[in-house]
C-alpha cells in the first residue's frame, strides 16, 4: 500500500497482530509442557484475521473455525477470558466448557467457533437471514480454511447465499493444510476463489501475509455488501507456519517451502512495511512487543486463578 | 389451508380434519402469533400456497435440495433471534441435515455457557404407507433421543398433531417432529381453539388394568385394536401414546404399569437400542417389584424397509401380534415378580 495511506490505524493493526503472535506463542509453550490441553494455532495467519476484523463494525457478526484465537483477539475478545476458556475455568467465554475450539462470545458478536470443519459455513447462511429478517444492520463474516471449502457444505452455503442475497463476507485462509494433508494432495487447483465465483458470489485473491492488503480488500468487499446486500468471497493466501495440533506434530512440509513462507511471515511484512515508510521505529515496536507479551502473562495469571467449574454444571444449560 | 376439513356442528370450533390440515393450522396460527417463525424446505412455498399467501415469500421459502444447509440455516437463524420451522420432508434425508441438528442446535446452548439458544423445528415424516421404500421410510426417532439437548416428538393424532407442534415451535429448543406417513391423510377431531399439547406428556389413551400397551405413532392404532381384541376376551389394556419421545414421560408408564404389572412396548423403528429399549430399561430400573411378566417389545425388524406394499405393511408391528403377546403375559400366573424380587 502507498505510505500515505499508513497511518496511527496501521500501528493498531500491527498491535494487534504481536498480541496474538503472543498468546499463540503462550499457549504453544505451555502445550509443549504437556500439562495443558491440545490446541490448534493460527501461527502465520495473523494479518488475515486482523486485516479483515478491523474492517468490521460493532454490528457485524462473525463465525469462525477451529483456528480462532487470532479472530477474536483481534475483535478485543480479552486474552485472560479466552485462556480461562483454554483451561475450563468458569471465567472463560464459555463457562469453561467450550475448551480452545469451540469459543462464542456473544458481546463481540462471535456466533460460533466450529471445529466440525465447515460447520461455520453450515450456521452462517441462518444468522445473515436473521440479520436481514430483523432489519438489523450488521453483516456476517465467516472464516473458514481451503479444507473446509472442500466439503460438501462450502457449495451449498455459498449457493443458498447467492440465491437468496445474504449479506455474508466469506474469508479463506487457504493456508495450504487441510489437517495433517497438504492442499496440493486434495485439490488440483490451487484456489477456492474460482469454486465461489462459479456460483456467482464475487471472489478475490488477496495476498494473506499482506495486512494491509487485506484490510484493504476486506474494507472495500464490506462496502459492496453493505450496498447491495450480496455476498463476496476473499481468499487470503497464507500459510500454517505451525503442525495441526500443538503439542505440534512433525509436519510433512517441504523445507524450501516452509522456509520460503517464513520469510513471508506477516508479522515480519509489516514491521518491514512500518519501519521502510518511517512510521515506526525499532524501539518503539520493541515496547509494543513488550507489552502484548506482558498483557498474556497477566492473562495467564487471572486464568490460573479462575476456578474450576462445579460439578453441578455438568448439566447445565442443556435445555432451554 | 383446511380444504379437507368438515365443520362438525356440534360446535363451530371443532372441525375433523387430517393430520396433514392439522399441521397446517399450527403452522398458520403460530406464524400469525410471532413474526419471528418462518418456515423453508424443499417444495415448501410451491405446495403450501396458503401460507405463501397469506404470509408472503420471506417467511415461506422454497430451497435448494441440499439438506445440510437447509438444517444449517435453520440453526444458525434460531442462534440469531428468529424461529424457524425447516421442512426436511422425509426422515432419511435428516442425515444429511445431522451435523448442524447434533453438533450445534443440540451442543452449542451448553457449549456457549447458555449465551445462544437455538428455537427451531424440523419436520421430516416416516412410516409405512406409500411404499416408498426405506430411503424415504426409515423410523430414526431414536438417533435424535440419544443427543444430547434435542426434543423428538412423534404424534398419532390429528389434534395431537396441532397441539404438540404449535408447543414445539413455542419451545426455546429444537425439536425434531416426526410425522407418521401412514397417518397423514387419516381424518380427527381437532378442537381449533385448543391450546397447545405440552410436550413431554404422555396420553393414556384407554384405560385399563390388566396389560399396558406403550406405542406412539401409528403403533398407538395397532395397539388400541389389539385392545378391543382382548376385551372380548376379557383382557383389559391400557394405552399409552408417549407422543415426545424426548423428554419421555416416564412417570406415566410407570404409573401404569405398576397397576397391571406387564409391559408391552410396541413401535414400527427397528428394535435395536430403539425408543422401546429405553422405556423398557425405565421400567426395568424403577417399577421391577411391579412386574408380573417379563418386559415385551414389538418392533419393526433390523432391516431396511422394502417397497412392496405387503411387506412394507408387515414390518410395522400389527394387532393380532400385540393381542396374541398380551395373552401370552396374561398367562403367566403367578406372579414373575414372586420369583424375581
């Protein structure tokens, strides 16, 4: 993006971005102790979630996948909830009984987090119907990975929207791993863009490591939604800089391509970006990096001190 | 939307009319009650022109014949404030709709801590009775008992029909409503400014002290034939129409069966882990000293239901099976329970 368009909002954006690199990095750490339960991260991913997140108003709902942490953090989701969740303490979003893959939180306007692969996609098409029904304003957006836009559900959800005009901004992270496989083994193409446009939803290709790129994209797919009511596509090239699931495992990538993405990795892009248009300098984002690192230690420690839920809640909530 | 019905003219608020009709006047008197209840599916705007009418086409909606996303919709809109009723048409096609029914309508109230509910309905019918063949007729009511957080109904009666549905869609939870092929054009007296049939009520249909029969659907019909068997044998059964498979009201077969001390439990599912299994285990657990017979079930066979129409008819249980198992526990003095306790 030109310099000019880089402005206090860029550093917001990157505040953002080292905020979840950190929690992620925490939780990394503490799955590797073995003492703490299993989670996915979005490690590589965070320009995505920031760049379209911040390209969403108060009103707009989003639905996302097993991969959320940078979602929600970067909707202002406060980190000493979500690790309370992580652990099962009642503190968390979801009482504790959601876990690291299933967090709501209806303050933000996070519906869902589904890891039944696609089940976002499923769910989305119902609350932009609510949406448009109740004559409330706010969009849907809905991340998903080029894994899910391999199931069945991905056809029927961006069908349905198309003909029916929902206002949904659909997000792929193609970050080129379906679970343990590589996008190459299950696809001969290498984009999802094409599969949306065929049924007739708007599709573009932005550069997923880019953040500036995509807040770009995603302010301007929100804008014709809003506007005509139809649902756009972004695929968001990127990449899964971690195994599936932390502790991570040996992950079968090739090493130039791993190390190939590593050189993209968004955070780095962006500081270069800040640093290259003197919009920030070394130390200042040496302090940023601080304290989003202190902010997890003190979110770690309200999570630790949260307690356990009841044995009583084993049943709660189940019916209405 | 009531074509068939005939004013009965002992009062203007009664009508016979079919199942069918009567689900037809809950869903036209619960979507005038609340403008949050829409209803979609696969045909529904194209065959139910009343309601398209009267309502117009952004609460009457056809689909696309894609069942997951028909359920996922419908799921995803009762998370975000309306009450939709999603037509799946016949209970096979659930499987396809599954993940979003079990792995959020049913998980996702408890999951999210209480923050989303999920109010939805979907119908799908099953049974015997236009031969179809067992990918549109398969009775699995009970795949839905066993997750968590769902509620399954299953009527017999046209006024039941109107009444258990008309609660399902007040209901903050979702409901699974089964709807008996057999039993869709049979007429009923519907009483039109009844209230609603709570669900989780069982209806004892015929009283009687010497054999409880336990049935829902069109196995109610069976079993009150093999009633009007017996009696002339001098055997008196009783009824039982579960109607809400989930929440089951176990407390009235109880009831009942700690008067007559023998159980028969009958449905057209298959036996295996089917909705019989379960009641027989309540009164297994919870009314043992009770019994004078051991427990029967009279299910459909752990097979896929053919086309043909004799077969088809065959694998529902029928009456003479039921009178002849009645007799046969009526035989069995003294008392198993002697032996047992």
């Amino acid at each position: 993006m030109s310099s000019t368009a880089i402005s206090g909002s860029a550093l917001a954006l990157l505040e953002r971005m080292l905020l979840i690199r950190a929690y992620e990095e925490k939780l990394i750490a503490l799955s590797a102790g073995g003492q703490f339960p299993a989670v996915c991260s979005s490690f590589g991913q965070e320009a995505a979630a920031v760049g379209v997140v911040a390209a969403l108003g108060a009103a707009d709902q989003i639905l996302t996948n097993h991969r959320s942490a940078g979602h929600l953090l970067a909707r202002g989701a406060d980190p000493g909830r979500m690790l309370a969740e992580v652990m099962g303490r009642v503190d968390g979003y979801c009482r504790g009984r959601s876990g690291s893959l299933h967090i709501a939180a209806r303050e933000l306007g996070v519906v869902l987090t589904s890891t039944i692969v696609g089940g976002e996609l499923s769910l989305a098409t119902g609350v932009a119907l609510a949406q448009q029904t109740l004559g409330r304003r706010g969009l849907v957006a809905c991340f998903f990975g080029d894994g899910a836009a391999g199931e069945g559900i991905f056809h029927e959800s961006l069908n349905l929207a198309a003909t029916w005009g929902l206002p949904i901004l659909y997000v792929c992270e193609n970050n080129q791993w379906q679970a343990y496989v590589h996008r190459r083994e299950t696809m001969l193409g290498e984009h999802i863009a094409p599969w949306a446009q065929s049924l007739g939803v708007e599709a573009e290709r932005v550069d997923g490591n880019d953040v500036f790129a995509v807040h770009a994209a995603a302010e301007a797919a929100c804008e014709r939604i809003r506007a005509d009511g139809r649902p756009r596509l972004l695929e968001l090239s990127t990449y899964r800089l971690r195994g599936h699931l932390e502790p991570d495992d040996p992950q079968a990538a090739d090493a130039a391509e791993l190390a190939l993405w590593r050189e993209r990795d968004p955070l780095r892009h962006c500081i270069a970006t800040l640093l290259a248009g003197g919009h920030a300098d070394a130390a200042g984002i040496e302090r940023m990096s601080r304290a989003a690192h202190a902010r997890i230690e003190a979110a770690l420690a309200f999570a630790e001190a949260s307690p356990y839920p009841a044995a009583d809640e084993l049943l709660a909530d189940v019916y209405a | 939307m009531t074509q068939n019905a005939s004013i009965n003219p002992s009062s203007l608020h009664h009508a016979v009319m079919s199942l069918s009709d009567a689900l037809d006047t809950a869903i036209a008197e619960e979507m005038r009650r609340d403008p949050r209840v829409l209803m979609f599916g696969e045909g529904v705007a194209t065959k139910r022109c009343a309601l398209l009418d009267e309502f117009g086409a952004a609460r009457v909606r056809n689909t696309p014949l894609a069942e997951a996303i028909i359920a996922g919709t419908a799921v995803g809109a009762a998370a975000s404030g309306l009450r939709p009723i999603a037509d799946l048409l016949f209970a096979p096609f659930l499987c396809y709709a599954t993940d979003a029914l079990v792995n959020s309508a049913g998980k996702l109230r408890f999951m999210s801590g209480g923050q989303f509910e999920f109010p939805l309905v979907t119908l799908a019918m099953s049974g015997g009775g236009w031969g179809v063949g067992a990918q549109h007729n398969h009775n699995l009511e009970a795949w839905f008992v066993h997750a968590p957080g769902l509620k399954v109904v299953m009527p017999s009666t046209p006024a039941d029909a109107r009444g258990l549905l008309k609660a399902a869609i007040r209901d903050d939870n979702p409901v699974l409503f089964f709807v008996d092929i057999g039993l869709l054009y049979q007429p009923g007296e519907v009483a039109l400014d009844a209230d609603i049939v709570p669900l989780g009520r069982a209806r004892v249909v015929r009283a009687g002290t010497d054999v409880s029969l336990v049935a829902y659907g069109k196995s109610v019909g069976a079993c009150l034939e093999a009633a009007a068997q017996l009696a002339a044998a001098g055997i008196e059964a009783e009824v039982i129409d579960l109607r809400t498979l989930k929440p089951l009201d176990t407390e009235t077969v109880l009831a009942s069966v700690r008067r007559s001390g023998r159980l028969i439990v009958v449905h057209e599912a298959s036996q295996s882990c089917g909705v019989g299994a379960e009641v027989a285990a309540r009164v297994a657990e919870h009314a043992w000293s009770a019994l004078r017979a051991p427990i029967v079930r009279l299910c459909g066979p752990d097979a896929p239901v053919a086309a043909s129409f004799p077969l088809e008819q065959a694998f529902a249980p029928q009456p003479a099976a039921i009178a002849a198992a009645a007799h046969r526990l009526c035989a069995r003095e003294p008392a198993v329970a002697e032996v047992n306790v």
